[in-house]
C-alpha cells in the first residue's frame, strides 16, 4: 500500500512538471534591485566560461531572473505543512531510506518545485532536454541541457507560502540525458 501511495504521489508529481514545462507563458517580469541584493549564486556561476576573444562559450542561466527574492529560511525551525509523523511522510522515509525530517523537507521542496523549474525554463527554452528531482539527504533539481549550455549551480529560494523560505539546490548539466521515464508527457523518440 506504502509503495502504491509513493508511486501515485510520484506520477501527481510528474504530471504537474510535463504540465508546468509546456507551458511558456509564464510571466517573467522581474525587479533586478531587489534580486540583486538577494542572489544566493555558488562559486559555479560566478566566472562565465569564456574563449580568448572574450566571447561566451556557451549560453549561460541567468540566475537574477530566477531569483525569487525571498530570504531563506532556517529548515530546523520551519513549520512544514506536513506532520512529521503523517502517513505521508513515514511512507516517504520508508520508500527512499531517509529520517523522518529529511522525509518531511523533501516532500515539502518536491511539491514547490515547479516554481523554480518554469523559472529556469523559461531561459532555456529549446537547450532544454530533461529534468529530476534527486532524493536522498540533499533533494536537489537536476535540469539536463543540451551542450551549448554552460553547467552552473545555483540555490533557489522558493517564494510559494506551501514552501516559502525553504532552498532549493538546482543544478544545469549540459549533458543531453534524456529522462528515464517515457509516460506522463514525455515521448520516447
């Protein structure tokens, strides 16, 4: 029943994202005074690769139009809108071999996740090729790319009240990894 539960949840889960990820109308309007002051950029995103004439090698995510703008906030602290001892969340430990915080984290971070993904989406448009969720200790958005994407790392700030302050690490591959999953809006090619 545990393993029914997950599996529904994952193919919920993935519906919204094929359902998020075709939709380009997204609105980008962005105050870059604000997301300036905000920007939570990693080491990997600070120097853009470059060839000797200057020019950029490969398109680069431009992280301050993804930026919520919203501070992060202490995970330890946090009231999640699931109890930790919910059914849910003792099935999601269970399932992936994690603590029941981890568990109630994940499962919070995995249900807000799309807001940062149709951020990211947005930029890439056709580079784009495919993307998960990585579970575990640290869930973090892996977006895979075609290669003339720079591979950056960036950590989002979700700015929905369902996960407000809660961070989200997204990583760009430039690596052309399609997807193992072939339902639930992907077609194999």
């Amino acid at each position: 029943m545990a393993k029914r539960l997950i599996s529904m949840m994952v193919m919920a889960t993935a519906s919204m994202w094929a359902l998020t990820a075709c939709d380009n109308n997204t609105d980008s309007s962005v105050d870059t005074t604000d997301q300036a002051a905000n920007t939570v950029a990693t080491a990997d995103t600070a120097a853009e690769p470059s060839t000797a004439e200057g020019k950029p090698t490969a398109d680069t995510i431009d992280w301050s139009l993804v930026d919520s703008g919203t501070k992060p906030a202490d995970p330890t602290n946090y009231k999640y809108p699931f109890a930790i001892d919910s059914q849910n969340v003792r099935d999601y430990a269970d399932f992936f071999d994690v603590d029941a915080a981890t568990a109630q984290h994940n499962l919070t971070i995995s249900m807000a996740s799309n807001e940062a993904l149709s951020k990211v989406l947005d930029q890439l448009s056709e580079t784009y090729v495919s993307h998960e969720l990585t579970d575990g200790n640290e869930m973090t958005l892996v977006i895979h790319t075609t290669p003339d994407v720079a591979a950056s790392r960036y950590d989002y700030v979700l700015s929905d009240d369902f996960a407000k302050g809660l961070v989200l690490p997204i990583v760009i591959k430039p690596d052309g990894k399609k997807g193992d999953a072939k339902a639930h809006g992907e077609m194999a090619e």
